[in-house]
C-alpha cells in the first residue's frame, strides 16, 4: 500500500501553521484588557461625561508580568468634537507621578509630551495613545486613582472633559497602611462632576 | 564582504528609512503625493487591510498608500521575485546579521528540521482568516511592527509600553527564529504572510522567460554545497548529489549565486534551469 507520507505531512504541517495563527487571535483577545480604550465626546460647552478607565496590573499576560508589568497604554483615547466648529483643545496628563506620554499620530522624531495641543474638526475624532510608567507604586485590590486626563479649550481655558486613571491589583490584598499614590484631587472629589461612569 | 553584500545592506538601511517611522519617507511622499494626509508609518504599509478590504467586499479605495503598495510589491515579485523580501525589508535583514554573530554550534538548522513552506502558506492561510473567525492578529505577531518601535524607541530613547503579543513576537522573531536559527531568517519562513505572498506570485512569475528568477545550469554544479550553506531561508538543499531549490521559499537575495565560484547560479532572466528532480516538491514523493 503506497502512503504519501510526504503529503501528509504537509497537510499536516499546513494544519498547524493555520491553527497558529487563530490561536494567536484568540490569544491576542485574551490579553486584549493589558490595554485600555476610552472615548469623550466634547461639545465646546459642558463637561463631556466619560468612563474612568481602570488598569489591573494582575490581568496581564504572562510574558507582559514578567517584563513589563509597569508601563501601561491607553491605545485609543478618542476625543469626539460633536460641536458644529473646530475646537482648538489641549490634552493635558494630570497629577501622574510618573511619566506620561500623549501621543498623536505617527512617530516622529522628537519625543512626546504629556500635553498634546491641536484642533479637532467638527464631527472628527482624534485618537490619542497615552503611555504611563506605574514603576515603584504598590496597589491593592481597591482601585487607586494614578491620574486623570484632562481636555481644555485653549481658547476660552474652558474645561471641555476629563477621564479619571485608576490602577489596581486584583491579586494583592488589602494593605490599610498603604498611602495613596498620588496626592490628586480626591475620587469623591471627581465624583461630584455627576459625569463619570465607572467600568 | 563583497560589492553584493554592500549593496545588500545598503538597500536594507534604504528599506529602514523608507518604510519605518519617524522616518516613512516611502509613505509620507506617497501620501503627499495622493493629497491627503494619511499616517506615516508602517501601518499605512500594511498588507493586511487592503487584502481585508478586498476579502470583505468593503469598497475599495484604490489611491491610497496600502493598495499601491500592495501592487507594487506583487508586481516587483512577479517580474523580479521577493524583491522587497531581498532588499530592502529591514525586519527581515536585523535577526540576518545578528544571527551571523552566534557561534554556528549554538543554532538551530529550522527550514530543515520542519519543512516551511506548509507553515508558512498556513499561518499565511490562517492571518487571512483571523479576522473573520478569532479577531485580527495583524500588529500582535507583526515583526514590522516590532522593528518601528526598535528604530522609534532608538530615536526617542523610550520603547514604551509592550503587549504581551508583543513580547511574543520579539522572542521568535529576534529570538528562537533569529539569532538561534541558521541565516536568522525563520520568521520570515514560517510567520511571514508579506514573504509569503511576494513568494506565491514569484513562484508564478519564474515559469516565465521574461522575468528574473535564480537560475541555474546543473552542468557547472562540482556539488560543493556552498549555496546550500549560504542559503537563508533553506530554500536550497543538496541529496544524493543533486541540488534541490524550493521556490515557494526563496526570497532570491543572490546570495547562493553570490557564493557560487563555478557561476552555476545566477540571478537573471531566461529559462531557470531547474529540472523536475531539481524543483523539490515533496508532496509528491510516494513511500511504501
């Protein structure tokens, strides 16, 4: 009995490269959460209401806890201008302790800030990447406030909309010692804007 | 190091600062060019989106920097082979040459332990399916991807933040497919849908007289295996004193011919040269 052993394997072979790359899919939604979306639509007037965004650094995969459980990235920060004229806006990093990088566009040559300035046409939306470094602080299982995200009209200085940053570790108990890690504005203090939806 | 390995490297500095960001000249003047004001960096290159687009049914915008691009790099492989792949794809080129700094007895011969070419036209299958069955792995497994934030983070002097995919990608690519694998190009032959296209339309292009293709007159061959030791991609191998090549996974950097003191290889139009016993087709081998 003739067996085409060689084709076999191939199909064989063809079968594992396939199964690859959709088990790299699957993977790829499994540690979907180690980076963060948020979207504010501002409107030139009020308070634009968002979601805080909350990072835990215990729901990372394997390979980003052992190398880099600290840097985090908010990949899409899309700010909607559903305003009927451009607005010019400042997105503003506040009360980080570590760097913050706001990034728009394509990479260029000078590193950026964490204030990014520029006009949002009516009815566009701009995307911004923040990276964060949340090296030498400790978290527990309750969410601790890191930072917030702030967009102002640098026209009229008006507060246009702000998105809170929270961080917390879902496998680390509760340490009531343990100081906050930030001296920002209070989270009741965010609260008040009655604006904010938590995740 | 000889003239076509200078101008190798040469090309493959000219492919960093094409096609990678913050540089992208490829696609800042392609963009300029088609008036808009479309992001530059090596995204707006990516093969996946127009072949989304097309597989979709979505419309089809022919003017932008990916549709080019994408015809361009099948043209420039059916007329020249990988032409991309060969000289000017530096993510391809990086785990090359550190590759060349292991010791050989450290490396780990892939392309002959598992044959690549069903791998490689798999995952290529299984990249186009991803999004339609387990969401796109486009920019998690993408070593193009990888090397712009090599060459940002170089420029910026701050990497920033990696996914876990990213990780992932960096250990095979640099890594288990890099510096450990003999000619450091084990990404390219098994994870690269980009190579893996430029390979298929080239494999079609060769059987033309026309075009250029690696040819070769087996009455010069003295069976040195110099070529096969050379080889990159594994593309060529030598059995029972015959040289066999494998299209389906040449990049055709030149390199074999390069090396070939007796010029039973070359890189050029005409007939190929390669006979049936030559061209290794191991599906249709039969065993009892």
């Amino acid at each position: 009995m003739l067996i085409k052993k060689s084709y076999l394997s191939s199909v064989m072979l063809l079968i594992v490269g396939i199964s690859f790359a959709l088990g790299f899919g699957y993977y790829k939604n499994a540690v979907a959460k180690e980076q963060a979306t948020a979207t504010v639509a501002i409107n030139g007037e009020r308070i634009a209401a968002t979601k805080s965004i909350v990072f835990d650094i215990a729901d990372q995969g394997t390979p980003k806890k052992w190398l880099q459980p600290n840097q985090i990235l908010i990949a899409s920060y899309l700010i909607k201008n559903e305003s009927k004229n451009p607005l010019d806006i400042q997105v503003e990093a506040v009360d980080f302790v570590k760097q913050v990088v706001l990034e728009v566009g394509s990479p260029d040559l000078q590193k950026p800030s964490a204030i990014y300035t520029g006009a949002v046409g009516s009815g566009k939306t701009l995307r911004v990447k923040v990276k964060m470094d949340l090296a030498d602080q400790h978290f527990s299982q309750t969410k601790q406030q890191i930072g917030v995200l702030q967009i102002v009209d640098t026209q009229t200085g008006a507060l246009l909309g702000t998105t809170s940053v929270y961080a917390m570790n879902s496998t680390q108990s509760l340490d009531l010692d343990q100081k906050p890690v930030t001296p920002s504005t209070p989270h009741e203090a965010h609260e008040s804007h009655g604006s904010h939806e938590e995740k | 190091m000889n003239q076509r390995e200078i101008k190798r490297i040469l090309g493959y500095f000219a492919g960093l600062f094409l096609f990678f960001a913050p540089f992208a000249y490829y696609q800042k003047t392609l963009s300029a060019w088609l008036g808009g004001s479309q992001a530059s960096d090596i995204h707006s290159f990516c093969l996946r989106i127009p072949l989304l687009n097309v597989l979709t049914g979505q419309s089809i915008e022919i003017f932008n920097v990916g549709i080019i691009s994408l015809l361009l790099l099948v043209s420039a492989a059916f007329f020249l082979g990988p032409f991309f792949c060969a000289h000017l794809c530096a993510s391809g080129a990086l785990p090359e040459y550190l590759s060349r700094l292991m010791p050989k007895r450290f490396k780990i011969d892939w392309q002959r332990s598992v044959n690549p070419v069903p791998i490689r036209y798999g995952f290529f299958v299984g990249y186009l399916l991803s999004p339609f069955l387990a969401g796109s792995i486009a920019c998690a497994l993408c070593n193009y991807s990888f090397m712009e934030r090599l060459i940002v983070g170089g420029v910026q002097g701050d990497i920033g933040p990696l996914g876990s995919t990213a990780i992932i990608t960096a250990i095979l690519w640099l890594g288990i497919f890099g510096v450990m694998a003999k000619g450091g190009r084990g990404f390219c032959s098994y994870l690269c849908p980009v190579g893996a296209l430029q390979s298929a339309v080239h494999s079609v292009g060769a059987r033309f007289g026309f075009t250029y293709k690696l040819r070769f007159i087996p009455s010069k061959c003295v069976n040195c295996k110099q070529c096969v030791k050379k080889c990159p991609m594994g593309a060529l191998s030598h059995k029972d004193g015959v040289l066999s090549y494998v299209v389906y996974n040449c990049i055709t950097c030149g390199q074999c011919a390069g090396v070939c003191a007796k010029k039973a290889l070359s890189y050029g139009t005409g007939e190929s040269g390669w006979q049936k016993e030559n061209a290794r087709e191991p599906e249709l081998e039969l065993v009892k």
